[in-house]
C-alpha cells in the first residue's frame, strides 16, 4: 500500500461536517436567531457590529429552513447593528446599541423603543416573567431588567465581557456566558432566584456566545473558542445536575444561537460566513459521542529523536484534532503541553508561556479528553508507586489510555531541552547534558499524559509519558518525578488512532532503521 500524507492506523473521519446540517445563506452577519415556536427570526448587524450606520434588519426564516422574508422589519425608522432578540405577547425585542426596539410581528410596526444612556453595546435579550425582559451589555458587563410596560429597567448583574443570556421560567433561574477578558477566556454563570449569580465549574474557557436552556437542567453554548476565529467553533452541553460540560466541534463563528425543544433543532447563526445553520439535537449528540477519545499524532517519533526538530505544523491545525495533549516545540525548544484546548511551552529557562497559532512543531499528539474512569488517591504517593497503581486500572495491555492527574505535588522535578540552533541537528540522546532540570515544591497543578502500548513505540513512546502544568500556568515540562497527594486520576481508554505523515523534504528523505519481523515477512512471501 503506498501512502502519501495521512496513515490511519484505524480509519475514522474527521470533521466539523460529520453531521448533516442545513444552510441558509444570503444574510449580512447574522448574530442571532429566536422564535415564538411559529415564526423565526433573523437579526442582521450589517457591515459593521458597533456601529450607527443604520444598514441593520430583521429576517423570517421557516421552522424548516427556508428564507420567508429578508428583510422584514423595520418598514420604518432604521436598526443599526441588530443582536439578541425576544419575542414576548406578539412583540419581537431587539437590542441595538444603546436602545432595544420592539416590533409587533402580526403588522410589522415599531411598538416600543427604550434607550438605556450608559449603555454601549446591548448584546442578548431574554424573557422573564411578567413583561420584564433581561439584556446584556457587553462593553459594560451591566445586566439589566427591563420593565417593558413601564420603560423602567435595574441592574441586576455586572459580569465582565457578558454575552449571552437565557431564563428557565420553571427554576426560576438565569443563565449568562462572557467573552472573557482576553477574547477567549469567558465562562458560564447562573443566577437563581434573589441570589448573585455564581460561576459554573467544570467547562473550559471560551468565548461565549449564545447560551439557552435543552430542559430544566442542561444548558446549551455556543464558543466562538476565541477572536480572531480559529477555524473552528464549540458547541457545549453543560449538565447542571452532574456539573460536567460535553464538547462538539462546529463551524467557526457560531453567535447567538436558538434552541427549539418541540423540533430538537438547533439553529446556529453563523456570523462570518452571513449564514444560519440548523442541526438536530440527537445528531449532535451521537457525533459528540464519536469526538472524544481518538487519539491524533503528527509526526514519528524515531525520526524525532533522530534530529527532525523543524516544526511544519501549526498550532492551529492540531487544535482541531485534539483538546488534551503532548508535543515537541519548533527546533526542540522546551517541551509542549496541551490542556483545555490551550497549548503552553516550557522553556529551557524555566519560563511556560501560550505560544500563538501560528508556532509550529514538528510533533505532537493529542485526543479530545473524556474520562471513563476517575479514582483517586488522598495519602501521598510516588511516581512509581503510582504507575503501578494506575496499571492495575488499565485493563487491557495493549490499548491506548490518556490520563489526566490533579492534585497537590509535595515535590516535581521536570525537565526542558533549550533550542537547536545550527544543522545538522543532532540526535537527541546526544545533547542530553544540555537539559534543564526544574524542582517545584508544594505546587499545585495537572500532569497531562498517556500510556502507549509496546507495538506504537517508535511511531511514539511506550509507556508512560507525562508533562507537568501548575494551576497558575507558570510552571511546567517533561515529568521525571514527583511526589503527590489529593490526587484525582481520570483515565480515557483511546478508542483508535490516526497518524498524520509530514510532507516537508527532510521527512521525506529521512531513513528509518530496518525493523525485522520474520513472521510478517514469511506472510508477505507465503514462505
């Protein structure tokens, strides 16, 4: 069999189209999408999301996805940047800058307008009970309640970079997602009753869009993952009752979405493509099923520790195969971690820093993490105490198995390679005195790692394998011993593998060490 890019030990697919979807096109940066469970509605920002160019509107679209009307309200006066929307007794809430605009959807007419003064950019909108309304405002992180009969409104809420909104009428609760700060650190919130509202845990940092209510006790989220766009975008299933959230891969730029629980659909504007895509719920969750726990290389290791340091691929890329992982920075500088989606680099000089999406490695596996066993372990252990301890749980030999440890570390040594410089680049076991050695004490963090089955090792790593991340993200590298304690041990058995080959020059040319196996060859001759 000749292979020419990508070998898959075990053939899967993919993709951020695994699931069908439908596509209506022809919008002008759509942000958001609701309904009264009859009629559904579309808001365009226009040319520009911020400003008073008076070029924003309102489509109607088909429960099954047909474009009705693309231009459908205002028929008089004007909306500027359109986003989140409401439909409450007949009339469709608009937040537009600093105002909301409210139309009457049986005659189209403009029947309410209130301007908020210090507002900036009114972003979602939901119903609440008994005419009030509650509306984000991302700039200033307000969240008001509006009163919609008397005009009147009070902030209930300050959130910074608040996004999305949503209210469970039968839980009296209100659920908010943020941006974040730095455009991708954002998080999920939920107010109930009279009380603040409080963050939820267990979801990864993102940036948050659209946020509804499946039922009385899962949330759905759409993360834009950050700004720029990568390429790509999340859709989230946050379980309140178990506090866990489950990840989907979408399209890039999904803003603020709309969940219909009569039909199971989901219809996701697609904001920088000026489209809106509609997806099942029950295909969702069987491609989500199919997401985690494959596990996704790039790059050999033989050819790796034989000097093939150069990266060619980007991080970027990589992040669409994988949220959890291992790798080798460009021309061997330090050691990479991937955790949460987020990738860091530990240098040689003890320093761990986000690299951009654009650095390169030239190797580097990763899986979308999601445990099928937790144990833990409260009394202080060893590292080799703990393999063994871990071994015991892994019950098949010859699988694949990524293994997430938290907890508190007495004492962890870890290590870093500085950079190579000048070709030809040397085998690795040759500069070994050119390591950096770390020692941290009483820190706190995550080991991210695998265990590999014997018939991988040079393709990668028998064994096990482990980099180190503080909690505060200062501290990391290769682990080479620690000592541990309140220990939580979250064990994913890959399910498959798939290897993606480089196809620069030095890969191309580079020549492997003959590995004899006289069985395979007596069958491939029939001997």
């Amino acid at each position: 069999m000749r292979v020419r890019n990508i070998l898959t030990v075990v053939l899967i697919c993919i993709g951020l189209n695994s699931f069908s979807q439908q596509a209506i096109n022809g919008f002008a940066t759509p942000e958001s999408v609701t309904s009264d469970g009859k009629r559904f509605f579309v808001s365009n920002q226009g040319q520009d999301f911020s400003s008073r160019d008076s070029d924003g509107f309102i489509s109607e679209i088909s429960p099954d996805g047909k474009l009705i009307e693309l231009k459908f309200a205002p028929t008089k006066g004007v909306l500027h940047a359109p986003k989140g929307m409401t439909i409450e007794n007949g009339i469709l809430y608009v937040a537009d800058l600093e105002r909301v605009v409210g139309f009457d959807i049986s005659t189209r007419k403009t029947v309410f307008e209130l301007v908020i003064p210090q507002a900036t950019v009114l972003n979602d909108i939901c119903r609440l009970e008994n005419g009030f309304i509650g509306i984000t405002d991302t700039y200033s992180g307000n969240i008001y309640k509006v009163n919609t009969r008397t005009k009147s409104f009070e902030i209930i809420g300050n959130i910074s970079a608040v996004n999305g909104i949503s209210f469970n009428k039968s839980t009296n609760q209100i659920a908010v997602c943020t941006n974040g700060k730095m455009l991708g650190e954002g998080s999920v919130y939920i107010k109930t009753g009279n009380e603040d509202f409080r963050q939820l845990p267990n979801i990864s940092n993102g940036f948050f869009d659209g946020i509804e209510w499946i039922d009385d006790t899962h949330l759905l989220i759409s993360d834009w993952v950050t700004f720029p766009t990568k390429g790509y975008g999340k859709l989230w299933i946050y379980d309140l009752k178990n506090q866990q959230a489950e990840m989907l891969l979408t399209e890039e730029s999904i803003a603020d979405i709309f969940y219909n629980p009569a039909t199971q659909k989901i219809y996701m504007p697609q904001m920088l493509k000026n489209r809106v895509l509609i997806i099942n719920k029950k295909e969702l969750e069987m491609d989500e099923k199919q997401q985690y726990n494959r596990l996704y290389q790039y790059g050999v290791a033989d050819a790796f520790v034989s000097g093939l340091y150069k990266g060619t691929k980007t991080l970027k890329e990589l992040k669409l195969k994988g949220d959890f992982g291992l790798g080798a920075p460009d021309m061997l500088d330090g050691e990479l971690t991937m955790l949460d989606g987020k990738v860091y680099q530990t240098k040689a000089t003890g320093e761990t820093v986000e690299p951009d999406d654009n650095f390169k490695t030239s190797m580097l596996f990763t899986t979308f993490f999601k445990a099928d066993t937790v144990i833990t372990i409260e009394n202080p252990i060893g590292e080799k105490a703990l393999w063994e301890q871990i071994s015991k749980e892994l019950k098949n030999k010859n699988a694949m198995y990524a293994i997430k440890i938290t907890g508190k570390f007495d004492h962890i040594k870890t290590r870093a390679f500085p950079p190579i410089k000048d070709e030809p680049f040397p085998v690795i076991t040759s500069i070994f005195n050119t390591q950096k050695f770390f020692e941290f004490s009483n820190t706190q963090g995550t080991l991210i790692g695998y265990h590999l089955p014997e018939y991988l090792n040079g393709i990668n790593s028998k064994g096990f394998h482990f980099h180190f991340l503080s909690s505060d993200k200062s501290q990391g590298g290769h682990v080479l011993d620690f000592t541990g304690k309140d220990l939580k041990i979250e064990i994913a058995e890959v399910k498959s593998f798939e290897l993606e080959i480089p196809t620069d020059k030095d890969f191309q040319n580079f020549k492997f060490d003959t590995k004899d196996n006289e069985a395979l060859k007596r069958v491939e001759q029939g001997k």
